[in-house]
C-alpha cells in the first residue's frame, strides 16, 4: 500500500521482544505513525481503520480476532482453532477430491539430505536463500547437514525411482499434508509470508505428457475451487511465464488472486508440470509399452506432476473480506456458522422464564444443527447483549440469531448478517417454524453474495491496456493490468524495473507517485481477450521490438 509519499508500505508483522510473560510486547510506534482512533474501537476492539493503516489492521483483526497468537521464534505463529478450522474444511473438501483421481496420502520426512537437495541444480537454487539447516545433532557437530524440507521433489523421487519399475506401476500418485519450512528474511506476515507453513503437496508420475496435463488443470480447476466456492475468493487461472515458473518445472499452472486494499496480486496456489526433468535426474524410467509391442526394448523418463496449496489461503480470505469491525469469514469454511444469542434478561427475569427461555433456545439450536448447521450458543453470563454481539462480530461469524421473551411472543427470531455493513440492513426476522430450511439458505446466500462483492471488486481493478504511458498510473490506482506482451524475460525484467519508482530526477521515472516495488508478470491468463493479432500486435514494453504473443496479467505483488 502507498503512504503520501508515494512509498510502498509492506503489510508486514514487526517481530517483538518478549515480555516477561513470553508473550510478545508489540514495539510502540512513531508519534508520526499514529492513526486516528475508531469512535467506539473500546467496544468493537479494532482501533484502526483497514483503509488507513492495513498492516495495523491486518495486525489487530488476526490477533483480537483468535485467528493466530504470536510464537518466539521470529516468522512463526500459531494457529488458533479457529484459523485451524477453516484449514481442516479446505483439507476435507480437497481430499475428497483427490481421492477421486486415486492420490493416496502418505507422509516423508522433514530432512532432506544435503546430496538429495543438491542434486537438481535449477532447482536447489530457486530456493537456497531460504533452506533451513540442520548442523548440530545435541552438542555434536554433524558430519553432513541436512536440509529442513522446503519443498519435497527432492526428498520423495529417490522413493520414486525405486517404487516404480514397470509402466504397470504407473500412474503413481502420492500426497502430502504436512509443513514446510522457508527461512524467508522479508517481512514476515501471517498466513502470507512465514517461516513455517502448513500445505498439501501432490507428487505424481505418469506414462504420457498427456495424462500429466490433464491432472495438472484438473488439480488447478479444484484449487480455483477452493478460493471461489470454499474462501469466496476470486481467482484468475493461467500460465506463469518462463521467469515466474517453479524451478525445475516444465511450465506452471496458477490462481492468482487480489487484494484490493492494497491494489496488489497474490499467488493462491500453483500445479506444476515438471516434464521428465527430474525423472531424468533421479532416473525413473520404464519400458514404453508401445515400443515394446512393436518388438523394440526401449526404457522411457515418466513424466511428472507437483501441486500444492498452503495455508496462505486463510490470509488472503481475511485480506479480501474483513472490514473495521473485524473478520468477515465465509460460511462454508467458518468454524461455527450461527452464534444463538439469548437476549431480554435481565435483573427482574424470573429464574422460571430464565430456564424457560434457555429451554426454547436449546431447542433452536437443536434444530439448526439437524440441519446441518454448525452452531454457538452464548449464554455467558455478566456480558451485556451489545459486547456480545461486538464480539462475535470481531471474530467474524457469518450469522446471529437473537431471541429473547418479545421474539418468543411473536414466533420469529432475530437474524443479523455479518458480511453486510449496515447493521440495519443486514438484520431480518425468520418464523421459528421455518428456521430448518431458511438459514441454511440464509448462509448459503451470505456465501454468493460475499463472493460477488470480491469478484465485482477484482473485475473493476483488473484492467486492460495497450499504451505504455497508462501503465504505471494504473498500477498506482490500485489495479492489476492485463497487456499485450512478448513473453520475453529479459523484457519482463524490464518492465519491472521501468514500472518501480526511480531516484529524483532519473528520466526513467515513469511516475513520480510510483511506489517502489515494480510490477512483474502474475500469469498469462487461461481466458484471453481479442485483440492480440499475430506479427503485428506490438508489446507493451515501448523498448522492446518484438510483437506480442498474448495477454499478461502484470501486478506489483506479495
């Protein structure tokens, strides 16, 4: 996000001492970085605006909102049950999936040795800068060291080339569930950017090139599917260029989101072709079963598949849909749907209608839950309705129902959504006699709606150019850009660096308000526009002579 003086604010997380307590003690900012303070943040607890100060609110919904709890290991959080449940819903799902194409689940060490990691040059060093190592094993000194898993090609395809032997052990399909270490030395966020991580890695060998591209859009199709239809979470699905693509890989396949507080793209997920080039590598083959019934002998590289989803997801949700009360979480994926809050108690209440109204509200409960319905209830005594209602709000659950004696009178309960703002607005009555099915479909559109909203916002910020002068002033009105484009690396390099803000005075500056990160390629889009017109559609980059091949989606990004 750009401050006044045009320059890029990362959305990060400040690491912090510990305090006495061991829990981190969060370092007191500049007089000049202070924000205005929300009128009623005592109550609602989030006392920053997100348009104001998004690090700071990122910061504080994340934290007030039991989403993760700070760890003493720098870059290292933990993940409160209710960000923990959100990733068991997208692991159910996705498993289920996966499990239709036969991936069997299965599990590989944490340590890699060093031999297996350096095996595979290209491969080993598009992540060197951050592979964590073991050296020491006690008080001694290990004779080799071994790498903490960044990634796990290296680790499983020795196990590969000794479990496959014929075409008749083919296709052979593992996955992982496990964590990941990057010993990243940016800015550490959460969810985003961390030095541990949780994900699903998928590791595939298949006979063609062609059962390999099938499964990579496959897997692809179902990760679009757990931001759309899971996280509400609008993605774009293409093909990273040559500079952007997984090392070692023949080409990846990605979702590329967007965050619309800050005008930048964010990678969501990636399933990656990686050809023959690490079969090559650790030498698994099989006899071609064509070849051989033609009467030839002929061993033949498998042709091999890696994807992989991460808990990045939960983050980038809560980028997309929170607001300044808090979390905004999406139905499908909330650990509990409805909180059923009991309301019209008071010192006067009779210890009978007290029961009685419990009773009845049990009964709600009940109720929802035979439908399928994930449900609170809060009877917690000595808070008012009012913090109550702030609270769950805070921690973003999708629906309240209130029901107190005047709602029992009538036969309805009370209902207020948290994904609209306007509190009038988001509040309705339901008959009790219809709650079984009214508030599944109640979520159900809480759901739609929530991801119209982000898709509607993602469409507007999502613009296409053709003149290189409105390159940078788009960027900096928060917009991704879809251009025609060589697919050039060198001239991707380029426009990186013609798009990022110069000294004072450099003729190059594109814009003098250009934030200092410079936008890269984020994918070439599954869903091409018209307008490309072979040898004679020219690249968007005026330095470049070449003619465009397609449509890329360029972004400053996370």
């Amino acid at each position: 996000m750009a401050d006044a003086d045009g320059k890029l604010k990362d959305l990060s997380i400040s690491e912090t001492k510990k305090k006495k307590d061991g829990n981190p003690s969060k370092a007191p900012k500049k007089p000049q970085q202070q924000k205005k303070k929300i009128e009623g943040a005592a109550l609602i607890g989030i006392d920053v605006a997100k348009q104001d100060d998004l690090g700071e609110w990122y910061q504080q919904v994340i934290t007030k909102g039991q989403m993760i709890s700070y760890y003493d290991v720098a870059g290292c959080y933990i993940l409160e049950p209710s960000s923990y449940a959100i990733w068991e819903q997208i692991k159910t799902w996705f498993d289920a999936q996966i499990k239709t194409l036969k991936v069997r689940n299965a599990y590989f060490p944490i340590f890699i040795s060093a031999d297996n990691l350096e095996r595979e040059k290209e491969h080993v060093e598009g992540f060197a800068a951050e592979v964590a190592w073991v050296t020491k094993g006690g008080k001694s000194d290990l004779e080799k060291p071994v790498a903490v898993r960044p990634t796990s090609e290296t680790a499983m395809y020795p196990y590969f080339a000794r479990k496959i032997q014929s075409h008749r052990d083919l296709p052979l399909k593992l996955n992982q569930w496990n964590n990941v270490v990057r010993w990243e030395f940016k800015h550490p966020m959460p969810f985003i950017r961390s030095r541990e991580f949780l994900w699903q890695e998928g590791h595939t060998a298949h006979l063609t090139k062609e059962e390999a591209g099938a499964e990579v859009r496959q897997i692809l199709d179902w990760y679009a599917d757990v931001y759309q239809e899971l996280l509400a979470v609008p993605v774009v699905k293409g093909t990273k260029t040559e500079n952007e693509k997984f090392p070692g890989a023949d080409y990846t396949t990605t979702i590329e989101g967007f965050i619309p507080a800050t005008g930048r793209g964010i990678q969501a997920a990636t399933s990656h072709c990686l050809g023959q080039h690490f079969s090559k590598m650790f030498n698994i083959t099989v006899e071609d079963p064509n070849a051989k019934e033609a009467g030839k002998s002929e061993h033949i590289n498998v042709w091999q598949n890696s994807w992989g989803l991460t808990t990045r997801s939960i983050g980038v949700a809560i980028l997309t849909h929170g607001d300044d009360r808090g979390l905004v979480i999406p139905p499908r994926v909330a650990e509990k749907q409805v909180v059923l809050i009991p309301v019209g108690v008071t010192a006067k209440t009779t210890p009978e209608a007290k029961e009685d109204l419990y009773n009845k509200v049990k009964k709600i409960a009940d109720d929802l839950e035979d439908a399928g319905v994930r449900v609170e209830t809060d009877y917690r005594e000595g808070y008012s309705p009012g913090w109550k209602f702030n609270d769950w709000e805070l921690k973003g659950l999708p629906l309240r129902i209130e029901f107190g004696p005047k709602d029992a009178e009538k036969g309805v309960v009370t209902t207020s959504r948290r994904d609209i703002d306007d509190k009038n607005a988001a509040r309705g009555e339901i008959k009790i006699d219809d709650l079984k099915t009214a508030i599944p479909e109640l979520l159900k559109s809480i759901q739609k709606d929530m991801f119209d909203r982000a898709d509607k916002a993602y469409r507007e910020h999502r613009i296409q150019l053709t003149n290189w002068d409105d390159f940078v002033p788009t960027l900096n009105g928060k917009n991704v850009v879809l251009v025609p484009h060589c697919q050039g690396e060198k001239c991707e390099d380029e426009v990186k660096d013609k798009s990022a803000k110069k000294e004072l005075g450099d003729s190059a500056a594109e814009d003098a308000k250009a934030p200092a990160m410079g936008a890269k390629s984020l994918c070439i889009p599954f869903e091409q526009p018209e307008g490309i017109k072979e040898g004679e559609t020219k690249c968007i980059n005026p330095d470049c002579q070449a003619f465009a091949k397609s449509w890329v989606l360029f972004g400053r990004s996370y």
